[in-house]
C-alpha cells in the first residue's frame, strides 16, 4: 500500500484519472497511507478500511491535509486550511481502528 503513489504528474501505462467528485475518496487513500506506520502491519496487506458515516463527516479534513501534504496537488489545488484537520483525522483512525479490530490497535493514535 505504502509503495503505490496515490497522485502523479504525468502520465503512465496505467494512470487512473478520477472525477473531482471522488477526490475526496482518493485523499482519503492518500492520507491513510499517510498514517500506516501507526496501524498494524497487517493493514498494508488489506483493503483500505473506512467508515463512509464519519468521513463524510470530516472529508474536507482529508482534501486539505492530502493537498498541504503532496506537492502535486498543491501545485493545482487551492483549498482553504482547515482548524484541527490533523487532530480530527487522528481520532478519525483511532475510533475506526477501535470499533473494527479492537481497542489495542488504536492505541497508537493521540
């Protein structure tokens, strides 16, 4: 999971282009990798986990924090910083690593 770039700036044999209305989506990915060395190595192997309920909640979280994070996207984004969007993603992991494996795997969050 780590290895994969989830945003590139020129294209390849296998470039996926996405709709603006999944780049939310595509954050989300970008930022969980972001945090992997903080779950349980296992996570690399699976599906990206996610409560779809509390990201909606918070997905403007995920947009700035992928665009201030990756250079690509900040070159062709403009999105406004967002209060505590770190500390609203870090309980985001935490609460979802909670309720889906267990309390002791969430332990590494806050």
């Amino acid at each position: 999971l780590k290895r994969n770039r989830t945003f590139i700036d020129s294209d390849t044999y296998n470039t996926v282009y996405i709709l603006m209305e999944k780049l939310p989506y595509y954050c989300y990915i970008d930022v969980f990798k972001q945090y992997a060395d903080k779950m349980p190595y296992f996570i690399g192997n699976c599906d990206v986990i996610i409560d779809n309920k509390k990201f909606n909640e918070i997905k403007e979280c995920f947009i700035s924090q992928s665009v201030h994070t990756n250079p690509i996207l900040k070159n062709k984004f403009k999105f406004r910083e967002i209060p505590n969007a770190k500390l609203k993603i870090e309980n985001y992991f935490k609460e979802l690593l909670g309720s889906k494996l267990g309390e002791k795997y969430a332990k590494n969050f806050n």
